[in-house]
C-alpha cells in the first residue's frame, strides 16, 4: 500500500498530540512554588516581574495551556459575555451583537455567538452549558414565543445564572409582564408602527393592511399592537380581513401581497412586519402594474442598508439595534444603573414609498 505524503513516522494521522504539560510541570522548570506559577496566570501583583517571565518562558517552552475553564470557576482570568439568538440573519442582529460586542470586550471579556434554531431543548442545553463555564452575562436576544412557557424558562435561566455570578438579559425583546425581575433592554415597536400608520392617515389612507402575522411571538405581537392603536387614534375600524398572515421573507410576503393587491377592494397602504416582508410587496406591486405609491402606499420596519436605495425608496422605521446591544452589555456587567425595562425610541423614516 502506498503511504500517504507526510505521514508521521508512528503511521497516526491527524495534527501533532496537545502538550499534556501541566501547572506544576511549568513551576517545577521554572524553579518556582506551585502557588508563584498560579499567581502569574492569574495576573497577580505580588508577583515580581522577572519571575513572571521565567514562568511565562517555561510555559512557552513546555507549550503549556491555561486551563480557562478551570480559571472561570475560580472567578480568574477572562470571563465571557455570551450573545444568543434563534437565528443569526440580516443587519438586525449583526448591529445588535456588534454593539453588545464593543462593550464586553472594552471589558476585557471574550465575546460568544450561538444559535438555537427556535428549539427549546437546544436553548437549555446551551444555558447549561454556558453556566458551566461560568460567563460573565448572557444576552438572549430576539422575538420569542408569547406567553407563561417561555417566562418560565427565562426565569430559570436568570436564577440559575446568578448562582454562578452571571446575570441574564434580553435584548431585542420586551419585557416579561409577569416576572419583573428578569432585565430586557428593547426599542419601541408598538410606537414605530403607530406612527407609520398616522402618517399613512395623514397622507389619506383608510383601508391600511398589515402584512407579516406570525402568530404567537413577541416581536410581530408588538407591531400588529401599534398597527390596531395606530388605527384606533384615528377612528378607523380593525379590519381582520387586512391583517395578513405571511413568511417574513420576500417570498412569502410576494405571494401574501399578490393575493392581497388583488381584491377588487384592496387596501390602499400596507404596513410591513419588516423591510424583507415590504420588498416582497414592491415585487407584487410592480407584477400587477401597480405604482408605489401612487396606487398602494408602503411602510416597512427595521431600516436595513438596502432599503434606501430601492425604486422608490421605502419609508420604514428605524432602530437603533447596536445601541440596544451596548445598553443591553452594560446592562448585563453591572456598568450602567437598571431601573425597569430600558426601551430606546424608533424613528419614522419618511421617504417616496408613501405620501
């Protein structure tokens, strides 16, 4: 049989093994106490500095390894900030991470992305484990799901995270109405939408759709709110028929909207959940032959880079999602004073998408 090039002499393949030096292996080449080696990696002042490069000169040369995790459970060395979502997607929370990220590592900490992928059990599993290595915070960010179910959770995360000196903090989300002592840091959804509809009013819209429901989740619950009380300041009736129901995608958003567009009384304005679900409308706009906004007004949310540059540009609400990242770290490593549930403003965008 052939070898295979650059095979190692002992016919193992796979990189060279990992030192199996350890802490005392460093302190007896170095001539120094079990105890003086300990204090060098843990950054102690007593240590002279002369000593803390003959240790460090020993690790180097033996390739020995500090053992982080056991450092962490000695309330030594670097902790972590931990940054977890269901999914990683778009500039929403790219922006919010970056800014939570700023933060902790202007702190001296490292900075963690995981997702969940929706999944509870793989959310639980992922908070154990992060409590095992003792983090400093985490910040679960994003929409959940609605209801008792996911406080539960939250609260049981929170209290066994404070068993170990972290602390939890949701980002992106509102906060729990029945458990006050969980910390959310969020932006205001509900008085976006309701200014985007009452500039719609102003502009002489009546039948205004909103288009992006998924139900039984935080995010799109506090929107479809500020569409209805949007709707109510101004007199004008819910209509369930023009509540629509779609993917947050521009896919699903084109098929919801073609249908929508369609009826013989179609509304004049849409609202969307989110500027992916309003470029699935212009989509469906243009294909009917359409004008925005002449024929339908529309009005997204989040303010993503793209969406400036769209034929026309679309008037959206804009979020400050790498501020609610840096409130949201602050928050969580105890720099910045809690005092209930921090919400940032949104701001209305206007630009030719609607009048």
């Amino acid at each position: 049989m052939t070898a295979l090039p650059n095979a190692p002499r002992n016919g193992k393949r796979g990189p060279k093994p990992a030192s199996r030096a350890n802490l005392r292996d460093v302190a007896k080449a170095a001539g120094v106490s079990l105890t003086t080696a300990s204090r060098v990696f843990a950054d102690h002042p007593s240590v002279r500095p002369a000593t803390r490069d003959r240790v460090l000169a020993a690790a180097d040369d033996l390739g020995y390894v500090v053992n982080a995790l056991a450092q962490a459970m000695m309330g030594l060395g670097r902790r972590t900030v931990a940054f977890v979502a269901a999914h990683m997607i778009g500039s929403t929370f790219a922006d919010m991470a970056a800014g939570a990220e700023s933060v902790a590592t202007a702190e001296g900490n490292l900075f963690l992305l995981s997702t969940t992928g929706e999944d509870p059990a793989r959310e639980r599993d992922l908070m154990e484990t992060l409590r095992e290595y003792r983090p400093a915070a985490v910040l679960l960010a994003g929409s959940t799901q609605t209801g008792e179910e996911f406080e539960q959770r939250a609260v049981a995360y929170a209290e066994a995270l404070a068993a170990v000196g972290a602390r939890l903090v949701l980002v992106g989300h509102p906060a729990c109405p029945g458990s006050k002592s969980i910390l959310s840091v969020d932006y205001d959804q509900v008085g976006g939408v309701r200014r985007a509809v009452e500039h719609l009013v102003t502009g002489g819209h009546r039948r205004i759709a909103f288009l992006g429901l998924i139900p039984e989740r935080t995010t799109p619950a506090e929107r479809l709110r500020g569409y209805e009380l949007g709707l109510q300041d101004a007199g004008l009736p819910v209509d369930p028929s023009l509540v629509i129901e779609c993917a947050n995608d521009s896919d699903g958003a084109r098929v919801a909207a073609l249908s929508l567009l369609s009826r013989p009384d179609r509304p004049t304005a849409l609202v969307c959940l989110t500027d992916g679900v309003a470029v699935g409308v212009y989509r469906a706009a243009r294909s009917l032959g359409l004008a925005i906004p002449g024929d339908v007004a529309i009005v997204g949310f989040d303010d993503a880079p793209i969406v400036a540059d769209l034929t026309p540009a679309l008037t959206t609400i804009r979020v400050p999602f790498w501020e609610v990242g840096v409130h949201g770290a602050r928050v969580a490593l105890g720099l910045e004073e809690y005092d209930g549930h921090v919400q940032l403003p949104t701001e209305l965008i206007v630009r030719e998408s609607s009048p």
